[in-house]
C-alpha cells in the first residue's frame, strides 16, 4: 500500500497566463487525504473548482475547468506535475482565472513541488488499473488505453508542416522519469497560428520565454531542449488531462494526434467505463517485492 501525500507547506510563486495575458499569484497548500487537488480563486472570496473531470469546461488550447460561473483555466502541466510526483491533495491558489504559463512547461512547478516538500497521509492511496482496452477515435485522431503493469505513455504527433512532420514516443512513467524526460518539454505553436489566435484572444501572454514557436524555416527559439520537445510536451500534456480521473493510473495509454478536447472527452469515458478498470491500493498485485529505498525513506518522512 502506497500513502496518499500532500505538500509539506505552503509555497507561491507569480507569472501570467498564456492566453489571457493576466498576471497571476500562485499559491500551492497542502490539504487532507481523500480532498485531491482543488482550485481556489482568491480574487473570488476563495471559491473552489475541483480538478475533476465532472468540472471540464472551456478547452481552446489549452483545458479549463468551470463550477457555476467559476472558471480556472490552463491546468493541465500543473496537474501532471501533481499526479507525477505523487501528490493527491493539494489546494492551488489563484489570484486570477488562469494558471500561469511559467516557461511553458512543468519543470518549474516540479521545482515549487519539491521546495514546498511532500508529506505522507494516513490513508491510502488508490489508482485506477486497467482490466480491459478503452479507446475513443475521432477521423484521424485516436487514443486508447491497456492493462499494463505500469503507466506507460505512447504518444505520436503529425503535422503538415516541414520543420515538424512526424514524432512518437514511449516512456514509462516514474517519479524520475517525468522529471528528467517529459516535465521540461514545452508547450509549441506554429507562428502561422499565432495571429489567428490572439484575434480569438488567446496567446496574449505567449512570447518566446514560454512557448517553441515553429516557423517556416525553424523554430524562432533559440535552442530545444530535447530533439522531440514537441511529442514529450503532449505526453506532458496528456497525463494531466489524464490526471482529472482522480486518481492515478495503472495501464498503458497509447495516443495518436491528441489535443486537450480528445484527451478530456478520453477522461470522462475512462471513468464511465467501470467495468474496464478496478481502484487498486498497489500499482503492481501481488506486491511481493519491498519498496524500494527511496520510496520507504519519503514514507518515512
Ligand atoms: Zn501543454
């Protein structure tokens, strides 16, 4: 059995939303077993919007969540992060509707996770495992997922556009692994978009200090930060969408040309299907093996 865990204290940082330009104060607190991640608007007396797949609403580039009139938008690389490290509970302040874009990726909300220090809890962790596939095609876009011993994510992307036609990855996913290989992936465009979007008003806080821009001939960055930033940046991607089912999974999720609509409408059905999956209190049954080191050594903490 694995503990469920929270932050150990609280830790803020600031910055502004991708697509609405806003500044905004960010608060990470911890909170109780069994309470998950919940948003808090501060600028709205403290009301809360539960990151769950019940509360999607509003996903244009990027996933928002909507309780009444309450809006929290662009959640997704905070809550892989969350789920990632192994946090189940926290409460996430905002001083405005969105979270803020950072570098356009997770490594920096990594960084705030591992300063405020994770605590274990007195109940027990469940994840969601996998008993039979799942899978959701729209025209060419397709994502499934498959009992597997661990969380494991295929993804492939496919564009027509000369400097990005084709990626596809594997990874499994592990503490070490999300923060080494996927959490440092940005989020991209293509420039041919970007004026396309502001005129819909988003992308008002995009600049090259948080998003790859694609152009013609290149990316208008100066360096990637991996040969295929772009397909670890939608794996990124996914496993937050991903992170709304509430708990963690268990099973091999395999996607092709996904977006946050996709990914979402994916959620919801993962979580309608219950007979193709059980809430599970180990990742791995029988749990023969003692946990490893490290793993024992936060338990203790
Ligand atoms: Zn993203």
């Amino acid at each position: 059995m694995h503990l469920q865990r929270t932050l150990r204290r609280t830790i803020a940082c600031a910055g502004i939303g991708l697509h609405s330009g806003k500044k905004v104060t960010l608060s990470l607190k911890p909170a109780a077993a069994d309470s998950g991640i919940r948003f808090r608007r501060s600028d709205l007396g403290g009301q809360e919007v539960p990151a769950a797949v019940s509360h999607v609403g509003g996903i244009n580039h990027a996933t928002g969540l909507m309780r009444d009139t309450v809006r929290i938008d662009t959640v997704e690389h905070l809550l892989a992060a969350f789920v990632s490290l192994g946090v189940d509970n926290a409460v996430v302040e905002l001083s405005s509707p969105e979270v803020p874009i950072m570098d356009g990726s997770a490594a920096p909300f990594v960084y705030l996770i591992q300063e405020a220090g994770i605590k274990p809890l007195s109940s027990a962790r469940r994840y969601l495992k996998i008993l039979r596939p799942i899978s959701v095609t729209r025209g060419d876009k397709r994502i499934a997922v498959y009992p597997s011993d661990h969380f494991k994510v295929t993804y492939s992307i496919a564009f027509d556009h000369p400097m990005l036609r084709h990626q596809s990855r594997t990874i499994r996913l592990t503490e070490e692994s999300f923060v080494e290989e996927i959490a440092p992936a940005r989020t991209f465009g293509f420039l041919e978009d970007v004026e396309m979007m502001r005129q819909q008003g988003l992308a008002l806080g995009g600049s090259l200090e948080n998003a790859i821009v694609i152009g013609d001939t290149g990316v208008l960055n100066n360096a990637l930060r991996f040969d295929d930033e772009f397909v670890r940046h939608k794996i990124l991607d996914v496993i937050g969408d991903m992170a709304l089912v509430g708990h963690p999974i268990i099973g091999h999720l395999v996607a092709h040309r996904g977006g946050h609509a996709l990914h979402t409408q994916f959620a919801a059905q993962v979580l309608d299907d219950q007979d193709s999956w059980t809430l599970v209190e180990a990742p791995a049954q029988p749990v023969a093996a003692p946990l490893p080191a490290a793993e024992a050594v936060r338990a203790v903490n």
